[in-house]
C-alpha cells in the first residue's frame, strides 16, 4: 500500500488553482526552479511527486535538453501532466513511487516539492529522502520546497500566511489554516536537516521562504 497520499477527482483536478491561491509567489519559485539547476541541465532530473507536471513544464520551457522523469502516484495528477507536457520530449512519467524506479537508475539532480508535509515521520519521511538518495549521483544537487517549523514558528507564519489570501472567504480560509496544523506533518528545520543527513545528504542550505514555505538545496554526499 502507498504510503503517499494520493490526489483524485476534484482535489487532484483542481491542484493547480489551489496552489496559485494558497502558495504566496508559487509561480515566481517555479519559473526560476530551473535556473537554480542549470549546471545539471544535460543530466537526467528526477522529478518527485511531480503533480499535474508544473515544474516539468517550466525545465522545458527553459531548455528542451532537459531529461526528465516525473514520478507521482496519483494517476489523475499523471494524466494532467501528459497532456501539459504532450508535445515535449525527453519526458517521462512515472505513475508510482520512487521505490517503483529501477535501483540502477542515477540522476544528476532531483526535486522534491510540496511532498514531505504529507508524510508522518515515522520512517516513511525519511524512507523516501533514502529512495531519492539511492538514485542520484555523488554530489548532486535536491531541491526542497515544503511547508516548515516548529509549533511556535509554524502558528507565527501561519497567521501571517491568512493575509496573503485572496479570493477565498473567511471560512474556508480558518478551515485551510486549521488542517495545516491538524492534519499535516511538517518538520522544523532542525528535524529536516537531520533527516537529510540521515538520508545520505548533506547538510541542508534554505535558500527561500514565504510564509510557511521554505526552499533547500542539500547535495548527495
């Protein structure tokens, strides 16, 4: 059974608005995601929970020489990404887990985006970040992007996160804020960190935050 929560129907169909809505400068972080990795851009990129294919689509636009492999479980999110991504090459997508891909595969970077505040940690965190880390090479480069902080930190931002909202009303906004605390699993950065190294990554460097959201780069040891 997966331990990855699995997006259907409505909720996997209506992703992308959700996260233009809830994800301050989502589309800023996506556009320039490429950028950040262009010293790998003639290797192959994992792509992790790869969803209705956003940031596939954006390493495409940059540069059509990018090798990509999207892996997500959903196949209603898989199949929003091969219409996305029809008419590019170099692309493929994987409806599964990253334990789904051979062990013989190697990637000279990956990303791991909006993935990891849906798992407890309870080994399956840390499974996962293990299953990339067997399947990059020596040195190369993770990006994370993913809900974070400690009890304290986590209510500071999510108070601030509210006013960043647009176009939603009061009560499903309090309703949304209310199931970031209860339902998901975010880690501080500490417990990230550890994990990470655990993993066989080295120590994680945040490069980017709004709100409730932080970005990393840690590079295989």
């Amino acid at each position: 059974m997966s331990t990855i929560e699995i997006f259907e129907n409505d909720r996997a169909f209506g992703y992308d608005d959700f996260v233009h809505t809830w994800i301050p400068n989502y589309k800023f972080f996506i556009d320039n995601l490429p950028a950040l990795l262009s010293d790998q851009q003639n290797k192959p990129l994992l792509v992790v929970g790869c969803g209705t294919g956003n940031e596939m689509y954006a390493f495409k636009k940059y540069d059509q020489n990018w090798q990509l492999t999207g892996v997500d479980p959903s196949p209603d999110m898989i199949s929003q990404a091969q219409n996305k991504l029809r008419d590019r090459q170099a692309v493929q997508l994987v409806e599964g887990e990253v334990k789904d891909l051979p062990a013989t595969d190697r990637f000279g970077a990956a990303t791991l985006l909006l993935v990891l505040h849906f798992l407890k940690d309870d080994g399956t965190k840390l499974q996962l970040l293990r299953d990339i880390a067997e399947r990059m090479e020596p040195g190369s480069p993770l990006v994370l992007f993913d809900i974070f902080g400690g009890n304290e930190l986590l209510k500071h931002n999510l108070n601030l996160l509210q006013h960043f909202i647009n176009n939603v009303s009061e009560e499903d906004k309090q309703e949304r804020l209310k199931r970031i605390e209860s339902h998901l699993h975010p880690l501080s950065e500490d417990r990230l960190s550890a994990l990470l190294q655990q993993a066989g990554f080295q120590v994680p460097k945040r490069f980017y935050q709004t709100t409730i959201y932080g970005g990393w780069i840690a590079y295989r040891q």
